[in-house]
C-alpha cells in the first residue's frame, strides 16, 4: 500500500511545465479516479491504525473500515477498461447515469417520505424509538418499490405476537392503535388506496422515466463513442507518460534511480522530457502538412471503396442508362424535326412545279 501511495504522489510534486502546486493540486482533485485514490489511502491508513490498537472494538472498526476501502479498490479497478475502446465509454455511461440517478433520488425521496411518514401516522400512535420511525417513514417505503409489499396494512393479516402493544420491545415494532377486539382502529381502505397511488407513481410513473433518462444518456454517449473513446486515450497517455516504467512494487526501483539522478550535478542543456501540448513552428507545420496528407489519403480510401460497393455501381450505372435515354430521345427528336423539314422541302418543291406548269 506505500509502494501504492509512493507511485501515486509523484502527480502532484512534480512540476515538468510550471504550472505550480496550487493549480496541480486542483486538477488533481477533479478527476474522479484520484479522488478515489486519496480516500483509498485515507481510508487504508484508518483502518491499519485501529487494527494496530489493543482493543477487541477498535479492532472491529477497523474491519469494517478495511471492507469499505477493499470496495473503493475494486471501484478504482474499473480505470483500466478506459483504454479499451469498447469499454472505455461505458464507464462514461456508468459515470453519467450515476449523476442522473443522484438527481432522480431527490424526485423520488419526496414520495417516500410522503407516503411513510403519512403511513406512520395512520397506524402507528406515539413511536418514540428513532430507528424504527426511520424503519416505518423511509425504510419500508423504499422497499415496497423493489417487490416487498407490506401486510400490516390489511386487517386480515394483522398478527398481534408479531410486535408490541406499548412499544418497548427493541426488537418488534409498536403495534397499530388497537380496537375492544384487539384489532387495528386504522380504515384498511385508506391505507390499501394510499398504497395503490403510491405504487403507481413511484413503481410506474418514476421508474419509466429513469429508464428514459437511461436511455438518452446511453444513445448521446454511443453516437460519441469513437471521439470519446480518443479523448480518454488522451489523458490517460498524459497521465502515465510522465510515471516511472515498472510497476508497484518494483516502481521503487525506478524512484531509487530518479532520486539519484536528482542528486547527481548535471549539465544545465539536460531537461526532462515532458509531454508537448503546444509545438514550435516548423513542427506545427510539419503536423499540419501531414495532417492534410492523412486527410486526402482517407478522402481518396473513402471514395475507393464507396466506388466498389454493389449500390454505388447500381447508382453508376442508372445514372449512365439515364444518359444514354436522354442522348437518344435528343437523336429521335433530330430524326423527326429532319424528316419535317424534308417533307416540307419536297411539299414546297412539288407546289412550286404545279405552278410553273
């Protein structure tokens, strides 16, 4: 793990173009992935200091702490499939979805507590135990969304043992208010038509409209796949073009020879071989010419082999057969305005004859 923190920290003290700690430090912390490295290490270092303590509960929350950061390392995994160019958008999808259920919670938090805290106060009487008001007002409200519907809202299935007339058994709930007959006061048909109007807006009406949600986010990053695919490449050559070769553990090596070399005198015309964002002249002209140079050679590969597909040459050829319509029917309409002009010419040669005569 500090062969891990020793490979990771490099990110922010070096400085190879000058832009200063400060603004390091901040682009460091926008990306997703770092942030996931900071609090893995936090997290690590939580949980070795309380596993090292004597005590048996310390030690516990020490495990608890070494579970949540074995997640956040299974999370941080998932940044090896953006060079894929398959996979790679799909962790955008994953990320982008994320964000719009982040949102989509606020809109459907609204209609759970609306229906749990409504529920509660119909059947169940001063509920002074924080967990289960929590239990009754949020809780359960949210699983009858995923299949888990609730029965004590029906008379018929009330079960007295299954919970506790005055609330002090921390293990069962309270019991509803309950009638001479030991039977809930509450009106089942309330209960049964609030249930039915929640069901249908949060089961249905809010459900389909993540799904939409999904789905638009999924359709705008797919027709973007190649493009987002490159910008990914990008950043992650930029990230790891500046790191050491070898990989933990044996990066302490490639640290070892780097803190030697800094150490060591060496001639001022010696720099680091940092990664160009911006060219000089003669090679900004040198790319530009080879960039027009790819451009024609895709234009003319793109127009080859549109040229040898089946519907190109069935298009080639109708517009031919066209042309060659249209050169007959202009020779038919010649032929005929020359035989006109003949049948004219021997009309006018046979009038002028009969005359003379």
């Amino acid at each position: 793990m500090s062969i891990f923190n020793h490979s990771d920290t490099p990110q922010l003290y070096h400085d190879f173009d000058g832009s200063g700690f400060r603004r390091k430090a901040k682009m460091y912390i926008r990306d997703l992935w770092n942030i996931l490295d900071v609090l893995s290490i936090m997290l690590f270092i939580a949980g070795l200091a309380c596993r090292l303590q004597a005590s048996r509960t310390v030690l516990y929350v020490g495990k608890v702490i070494f579970c949540f950061d074995f997640i956040i390392f299974c999370l941080r995994s998932m940044a090896i499939f953006t060079i894929s160019r398959h996979l790679g958008p799909k962790i955008i999808i994953v990320r982008r979805m994320m964000m719009d259920l982040f949102f989509f919670m606020f809109l459907l938090s609204i209609w759970v507590v609306a229906y749990g805290v409504a529920k509660q106060g119909i059947m169940i009487e001063n509920e002074e135990r924080l967990n289960w008001i929590v239990r009754g007002a949020v809780y359960d409200p949210y699983l009858i969304i995923f299949g888990n519907f609730p029965t004590n809202i029906d008379n018929t299935q009330f079960d007295i043992s299954s919970c506790h007339v005055n609330g002090s058994e921390p293990l069962k709930p309270k019991c509803p208010v309950l009638n001479d007959d030991n039977l809930p006061m509450f009106p089942e048909w309330l209960t049964i038509i609030m249930l039915c109007v929640y069901l249908l807006f949060a089961n249905i009406l809010l459900l389909n409209l993540l799904i939409a949600i999904f789905n638009y986010t999924f359709q705008q990053v797919q027709d973007n796949t190649d493009t987002i695919w490159k910008f990914q490449r990008y950043e992650l050559i930029k990230e790891y073009h500046s790191r050491p070769a070898l990989p933990p553990p044996f990066i302490l090596l490639s640290h070892l020879i780097l803190f030697i070399r800094g150490v060591l005198p060496r001639s001022p015309s010696q720099r680091h071989k940092h990664f160009r964002q911006e060219l000089e002249q003669n090679k900004e002209k040198e790319m530009l010419s080879w960039e027009a140079f790819m451009k024609d050679n895709y234009l003319a590969s793109t127009r080859q082999e549109k040229s040898q597909t089946v519907e190109h040459r069935i298009q080639d050829t109708a517009e031919k057969v066209g042309a060659m319509s249209e050169l007959l029917e202009r020779e038919q309409e010649m032929v005929s305005a020359k035989m006109a002009k003949r049948e004219q010419v021997s009309f006018c040669h046979k009038h002028s004859q009969i005359t003379h005569t």
